[in-house]
C-alpha cells in the first residue's frame, strides 16, 4: 500500500508589498475575468454580438460585482442564517471568507436584466453571450481553492486521495479538482462549442444552467458537506438542494427558446 498524497503547506498569499496583499484565489479569479474579457472581445469584433467594446467591458465590471455581492448575500443567506440572525454585520465580515455560487448566479442575473433592458435587447441574448464566459473563471476560481487547502472532499481510499492536514489525517477526494475539471474545463467545452453555430436564442444559457447544475450536484457527492448543515433532506447536501432548481430553470430557458425559434420559424413561412 502506498503512502497517501501529504498536501504541501502553501502560503495563501503569493506575495505582499506593504498593506497590499496578492493571494492565489484573487489571482485566479483575477486570470478568470481577464479571460472572460478577451474572449468576449474577441465575440464582439467578429461581429458575433450585438455589443460595443465599451458595453462589454461595462457588463463584465459590474457582473463581476454582482458575482462578489451575492456570493456573499448568498453565502449568509443560505449557508449561515443563524449567525447573520445573532450578528446582522457578519454579512459584512467578508474578510472572513466565504461565497456561494449560488447567491452569485442571482446577483449576476439581476445585473443581466439591468443590462438588457439598457442596452435593449432580451435577457436571453444577454445570457446566451455570457455563458461561455463565465466556465473558465469557475475553474480558476476552484483551483484557488485547492491551492488554498479548503472546501477538500469526503473522505476516501482511493489511489489520488490527498490528506489535507487542517482537515484531519485521512485522505480525502480532491474535489475541488473534480469541480475545476467538471464545472471549468468540460462546462466550457460544452457550452463554447454548442454556441459556435446559431442557435435558439436563449438556449446557450439554458445550457449552462442544466451543466454547471449537473456537474455540481454530482461532485457534492464527493465534496465535505459544510459542518454546521451536514447533509439535510434525502441525504443531499444544500449545494445539492440549490443545483436542482437551477437544472430546472435551465430546462425550462430551453423549452421556451425552442419554442420561440419554432415559431418565428413558422411566421416566417407562413
């Protein structure tokens, strides 16, 4: 039997100058956007999006905001609404960490529909050009959670389990490579390429809600369940009890636009 994989002690800041601190889950969301921005102009000087450079890189700014703002709203909200109820600043306290996708999804949306209704188009073109953005950024982000040591998996014995020492001394699944590969590599893959042709409007968005929802409702079998909640009805997680009703909107989104295309197609024969 082979001795188990020992994660390395790695400093969560990379480098400090002064009060500035640079930590590896900032830079990798940092190179995530950075991606996101090029990809998109890219889109945009191909003709492929009814946007200015300058309104993308508006969307981009401000639904980065809306992803920081209700990851952490999202967080309290659904992961620590005991504490917020005994201490309504801890929502605040986001020095303390903390972040749900989630409650990031809701504040990207609500940032979507602003956007839309200012630049005049619908929420679902808005969505469909978004969506193959926002992967990559995912999986750097679960990277940086994997070097920073946290949100390790369930105990395991398999070959590739890693001990993360401030999580005891078993071997756990790596999850959050699991969600790197899942939610940022493969989900990006998907999406980019079913976009690359013309396709129902809203669709592409749909897509990405069924697939990040997929693939996160599958690794949270492998992923530790937050100490405080543990697992909750039937067995799941509430990483798990947030992803259905994301696989059900992304459906739905589906249903509609197919719907849509079918009949303008039709109008259009008529």
């Amino acid at each position: 039997m082979t001795d188990p994989i020992i994660f390395p002690q790695i400093d969560p800041i990379i480098v400090s100058l002064g009060p500035l601190a640079i930590r590896w889950y900032g830079l990798m969301y940092l190179i995530g956007l950075g991606f996101a921005y090029f990809l998109a102009i890219q889109e945009v000087r191909r003709g492929r999006a009814p946007f200015t450079e300058q309104q993308v890189s508006d969307l981009l700014f401000y639904g980065f905001m809306g992803a920081v703002l209700g990851g952490r709203l999202g967080y309290v909200m659904f992961y620590q609404f005991e504490r917020f109820l005994e201490d309504p600043t801890y929502l605040f306290m986001m020095h303390q960490g903390g972040m749900s996708f989630h409650g990031g999804l809701l504040g990207v949306i609500a940032v979507l529909l602003i956007f839309a209704k200012r630049t005049k188009v619908t929420l679902f073109q808005v969505g469909d050009f978004v969506a193959p953005l926002v992967p990559f950024g995912l999986g750097a982000g679960r990277l940086g959670n994997f070097l920073n040591g946290e949100l390790w998996g369930r105990t395991t014995d398999v070959p590739w389990g890693i001990v993360f020492t401030s999580a005891g001394p078993d071997p756990r699944h790596p999850s959050q490579l699991y969600e790197f590969f899942l939610e940022g590599f493969v989900l990006f893959a998907i999406v980019y390429w079913y976009s690359r042709k013309p396709r129902a409007v809203g669709s592409v968005g749909g897509l990405f809600l069924i697939g990040y929802g997929s693939f996160r409702f599958i690794v949270e079998y492998f992923r530790q369940p937050d100490d405080h909640l543990g697992l909750l009805t039937l067995g799941m997680s509430m990483g798990q009890w947030l992803s259905l009703p994301m696989v059900l909107a992304g459906v739905v989104v589906m249903a509609i636009a197919f719907k849509q295309a079918a009949n303008k197609a039709s109008q259009a024969t008529a």
